[in-house]
C-alpha cells in the first residue's frame, strides 16, 4: 500500500515526462495529496489559477496515473490551502518568474555581457529614468562622462538595493568605452575583485593582478561596502585607488551606505572615497515608477493596460527591481495563460509583494486617507449623516476597504455606521463601473491609493 506522498509522487514523475520542465513546474510546484478514501483523492493546490488549471486540462491524465496505481479511485477534488511545510518551495508568482527564466536559454543571458569590460550592454543612459530620488546621482554621472578624471574623482553613488546604482555605473561604463574602444575600462564588483584577488596571491600572480588593474582609465567597484573587514583586499583597493588617481585615471564606487557609514572600512579609504562626489539614490515616487514601467514594459514590447499599470505603481514603492520583478511577472502570466491578467490575477500574481508588512494597511488608514482627501471629518463618513458631501468619499471607502483589506462585505457596513451588507456591495459595484469610464475619478483614486500606503512609511 503507497502513502500518500508515495503516489502522488509517481504521479508527479509520469507527468513530468509529459511536459516541458517549465509547464511541469509551474502547474505542479506545491501540490500534495492532502488525503485520500476509498474513491476520492484530495490534492491540495497552492491557488485557485493552479486549481482551475488542473481540474479543466489535466484532470484526466492525472486521474489516469492515479489509477495506475490505485484503480478504484473514481474523482480527484482539489482544494486551495498551504502545502506542507517542508514542500513549501515557491508561490505562484515565484513559478511564473521561474517560468519566465527557463524558457530563457542561457546564452541569452550572456549576450549583452562585454568580456573586455565585464559590463553589461543593456544599461544605458537612455533606459535610465531620472526622478527626484536620483536627479543628483544622475547629474554627477553623466558629468562624469564628460569630464573624465577630472571632475568628481571618485564619484561614489550609494542608495538601498535595487534603486539604479549598477545601472548607473554600468552606463557611464557603456558611454566611455562606446565613444573611445581604446580606453581601458573595467567594471568589477567588490565580491568578485576579492575572489580574483584570493585566487592571484594563492597562483602567485598579484603583480599581474594589480598592474592590470593599475592600466585602466575608468575604474569602477560595485558594492565596495562588501571590502569593509578584509585587510588584504583594502590594502590593493587603497594602492589601486592612489596609482590611478595619481594619474587623474576616473575612479567610481557605489555602496548601499556612504563612506562614514561604512563599518571597519579603514579610515584611510573612507577619506578618499568621500574625497570626491558622494551622491545617493533613493526610492522613486510614484510618477518616476510609473515612467519606468512604461519604459520597461515598452522595452520588452509588451503593453500594460492602464488600470495594471497604475496598481503596480501605487503598491511597489521601495524598489525598482521589484518593480521589473512585478512586470516580468505580468509578462510571463499573459505568456502562459496567453492574455493579460486582470486586475484580480495582477494582486494574485503580485501576492508576495504586497504582503510584505510596509505594504499593508488597516481599515483604519484607509478611512483616515479617504477623509483626509475629500476634507471631510472622519466622524461624517463613518456616521449614518446624511449629507450630500459625505456620499460618494462614503462609497469610495467601501470600495477601498474591499480592494485593500481582507474585509467581508458586512465588515465594511459595520465600519461604517452600520449600514446593510447590500449597500455595500451596491457602492463597490457603483464605483467599479465608474472607475472604467471616469477618468478623474480614477485618478482620484491613484491619489488616494498613494496617501494610504505612503501614510506607513512616515
Ligand atoms: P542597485 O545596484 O542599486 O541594487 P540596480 O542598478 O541593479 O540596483 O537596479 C535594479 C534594476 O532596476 C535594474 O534592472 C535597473 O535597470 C532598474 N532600475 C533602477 N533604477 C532605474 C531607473 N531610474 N530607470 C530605469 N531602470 C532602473
Ligand atoms: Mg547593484
């Protein structure tokens, strides 16, 4: 007799022969057997896009390789619900991205790659959005570039993790050598420069290691907080930097902290690397995020509908690789299900994101923001007054409170003064159907959206 694991495992297996590695791992990552009686088999799922899948296209395979080894099973029901623990290896949105990047061949991931200058072609000035988060760091570089040596030198950028400091770097990079191939330039991140640095003293090789690195025009470390600590390697970054600097060759560093916060970074190199421009880039606001989704989006030719674009936008604020993350994850979705999600399947699509705590919010701020933008009291909307003013932010509330929170329909009546659960669904209909032909009032709710989920971050 199989356990449970046991045959859903030959099942997995016998399905796995019958479809590309990425389909089997996007409909079956996190499914289980849960139980099973004498007819039926319960499999649980991670969601219901995954259910739905299963039931309408595999059912009858699956039902097949089941009875394979247990013949008098007669129906398989599937049920939404967390996978055991030690199965618990990605979620949907994880699988749509892992989709995305094993129907990616590998060589395509290395063509953009330059072998001379270790930089990457894709990141230029032109894909660079600037916003108020990065308009000094972006000014420096691009002074930089024209100025080589001999203006801001060092130029170190620093900023949280994925806000454009490599994009930054790797464009000055992609400028330089476009405009001149005779000049030397080298990107190199801190954590790789320390491994060839280990890697030459243990082959006896550090001379070469450090002349080559002494010839360049244009250097540039990444992440060079990753240094802090290492006796060996400050001792070489601190002679690279003097042999270069001395020779007005262009030295750029970035850091996700400035040099004075850098710990045991040796004082000498702190003080050269605050010798020169110190720009830091910050997260963008939302009008600079939507700009960068349309420019990505543009870049992989793939059109956002609006209302997408404005929820992306709205609910990831920290950071633009997430935001990349977020489209690629729409762009892989529409791939496999060959249409654009809805605004439903974008939230279930986006699920890990936006429950990461600083991007919840709480009946609380939602009914505090909507007050606040239509300069009522917060006492008129949640009361059974009757003024005409209070009507619609009324209606707006409920809508939010059923888009951003978990509430049920009565919930949200009892939040505000009481009122029947029909009138509430009433309001959110009411408000779903403006929004799809009023333009300013679907602004207005972008706005609103922003002083609910910036209202955390202060
Ligand atoms: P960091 O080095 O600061 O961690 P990256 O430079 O790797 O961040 O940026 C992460 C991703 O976000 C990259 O794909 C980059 O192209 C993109 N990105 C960041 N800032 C911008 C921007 N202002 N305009 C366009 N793309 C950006
Ligand atoms: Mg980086």
């Amino acid at each position: 007799m199989m356990t449970n694991e046991e045959l859903w495992k030959a099942v997995l297996g016998e399905m796995e022969l019958s479809l590309t590695r990425a389909n089997f791992t996007t409909w079956f990552k996190n499914t289980s057997i849960i139980s099973k009686d004498k007819n039926a088999v319960l499999v649980s799922v991670p969601n219901g896009f995954i259910k739905e899948w299963l039931e309408n296209k595999f059912n009858k395979r699956i039902l097949q390789s089941i009875r394979n080894h247990s013949p008098e099973t007669r129906e398989i029901k599937y049920t939404i619900g967390r996978p055991k623990v030690d199965l618990v290896k990605q979620d949907l949105s994880k699988m749509i991205l892992d989709a995305e990047l094993e129907d990616k061949p590998e060589a395509d991931l290395d063509k953009d790659l330059d072998k001379a200058t270790n930089l990457n072609r894709k990141y230029s000035f032109d894909s660079f959005v600037v916003g108020s988060n990065n308009e000094l760091a972006h000014a420096a570089a691009s002074a930089v570039t024209k100025n080589l040596g001999r203006l801001y030198n060092p130029l170190f950028l620093y900023g949280g993790v994925g806000l454009g400091k490599t994009h930054l770097l790797q464009a000055i990079g992609n400028k330089i050598s476009s405009e001149n191939r005779e000049r030397r330039v080298f990107y190199v991140p801190a954590e790789k420069f320390t491994a060839e640095m280990v890697e030459c003293i243990r082959n006896k090789t550090i001379e070469e290691f450090k002349n080559r690195y002494s010839k360049l025009d244009l250097l540039m470390i990444d992440d060079v907080q990753f240094i802090a600590g290492k006796e060996r390697t400050q001792d070489i970054v601190f002679s690279t930097f003097n042999e270069l600097y001395g020779k007005n060759k262009q030295i750029i560093l970035s850091s996700d902290r400035p040099p004075q916060a850098i710990p045991a970074l040796e004082e000498r190199l702190r003080s050269r690397f605050q010798g020169g421009m110190v720009a830091d880039v910050g997260a963008p606001e939302f009008e600079t995020r939507l700009a960068i989704l349309k420019l990505k989006a543009s870049e992989k030719n793939y059109e956002l509908t609006p209302e997408v674009l404005t929820y992306i936008a709205t609910h990831i604020q920290k950071n633009v690789r997430e935001l990349e993350g977020a489209l690629n994850r729409v762009v892989a979705f529409s791939q496999i299900y060959n249409k654009a999600p809805d605004l439903k399947e974008v939230k279930n699509i986006l699920n890990t994101y936006l429950s990461t705590p600083y991007r919840k919010t709480s009946p609380q701020t939602i009914l505090k923001s909507v007050a606040d933008f239509y300069s009522i009291s917060l006492a008129d909307l949640v009361k059974r007054s009757r003024k005409k003013e209070v009507v619609k932010p009324r209606q707006i509330a409920m809508f939010l409170l059923r888009e951003e929170t978990k509430l049920s329909f009565p919930e949200i009546g009892q939040k505000l003064g009481g009122r029947d659960h029909s009138t509430v669904i009433h309001a959110c209909e009411k408000i779903r159907g403006e929004v799809s032909v009023d333009e300013p009032l679907k602004q207005e709710l972008v706005l609103i959206k922003e002083r609910i989920y910036n209202s955390f971050d202060k």
